[in-house]
C-alpha cells in the first residue's frame, strides 16, 4: 500500500476536512435562506403605516385629524393580504388618503386590549375611521373595495370637502 492510499483511507469518508466545512456551511447558508424566506410569507406584506394606535389618536385630537385603521391578523389573512394589495396600495387610494391628510395606522387584532374593546373589532380584517375627538367611527369588516374605500369609507365621518374618486390627480 502506497503512503497516499493510507492518508486517504485515515480520513472519513475520504473527505478533507475543509471539504466538510463548506459543506456545513452551504447547509446553514440554505437553512438560513428557508427560515428568511419563511418567516416573510408568514408576516405578509406590510403598509408601511404607524403601529401605534394610542399615539394616533392623540395626535388626531391635538391636530384635528381623522385617523384611518387596517386591522390585521398575525399572520395575515388572504382576505387581509387582498385588502393591502387591492385596495390600500391602490395609487388613487393611497393619493385618497395622502390628499386627506389622515393619520394611518397598521395594527395587529388583539382582542383584549382597550382600543378593540372600545371599536368592537372582533375580526379581521377590519378597517376603522375615527374622528378627531376618538368617539365617532365608522367600522367596516372584510374586504372592501378600491372605489367602495375612497367613495364610501373616507367620507363615512370626514368633511363634504374629502377626497373623492373624482378630485382632481396632482
């Protein structure tokens, strides 16, 4: 038997040891890729809103502005997914609620907290129109639509003056 033969046949499997390395490295690498991946389809797509409902609403009052609501589930609902995609990313309703001024919140459904109590939010998802002074709101659960959401749902508490379907695009 030659001196390589014997080198080789010592070591497991015939690998080295850096070759193991990679290996191991490569099987992370691709865990860690699974895990990212999974871990963004559970979450959903995100608005990009506050998540602060307290903050909100004592900023509407101080400012006297009305605030706007997404109600979600964790993880996101297909019906909540279809609401962000098709209704609230929508330029002329994203322009809707630019052009009103409002205060936009993102928050997940926790039905205990004193906020879902206090709105009757027991589903998702749900989206919520609060005046400035926080008592009157306008509630609607499920989907709604890209003209029902601009026609309809901004102006349920809002000003004759709300942006409508029609106003003018800057």
């Amino acid at each position: 038997m030659n001196q390589t033969s014997e080198k080789s046949s010592g070591r497991k499997g015939g690998k080295s040891s850096s070759e193991r390395w990679v290996k191991r490295g490569f099987l992370l690498a691709l865990l860690l890729a699974v895990v990212i991946i999974g871990y963004i389809q559970f979450r959903g797509p995100q608005l990009g809103w506050s998540d602060d409902i307290e903050q909100a609403l004592s900023s509407a009052k101080a400012e006297g502005r009305y605030v706007v609501v997404f109600v979600r589930s964790f993880p996101i609902s297909d019906t909540g997914k279809w609401m962000i995609s098709g209704t609230l990313r929508r330029g002329a309703n994203r322009r809707a609620l630019e052009k009103g001024n409002f205060l936009l919140v993102e928050i997940r459904l926790d039905r205990s907290s004193d906020w879902a109590k206090k709105y009757g939010v027991t589903e998702t998802p749900t989206m919520l129109l609060i005046a400035p002074d926080g008592e009157k709101f306008h509630k609607v659960e499920g989907k709604i639509g890209e003209l029902d959401f601009r026609n309809e749902f901004l102006k349920a508490l809002t000003p004759k003056d709300a942006p409508s379907a029609n106003s003018p695009k800057p």
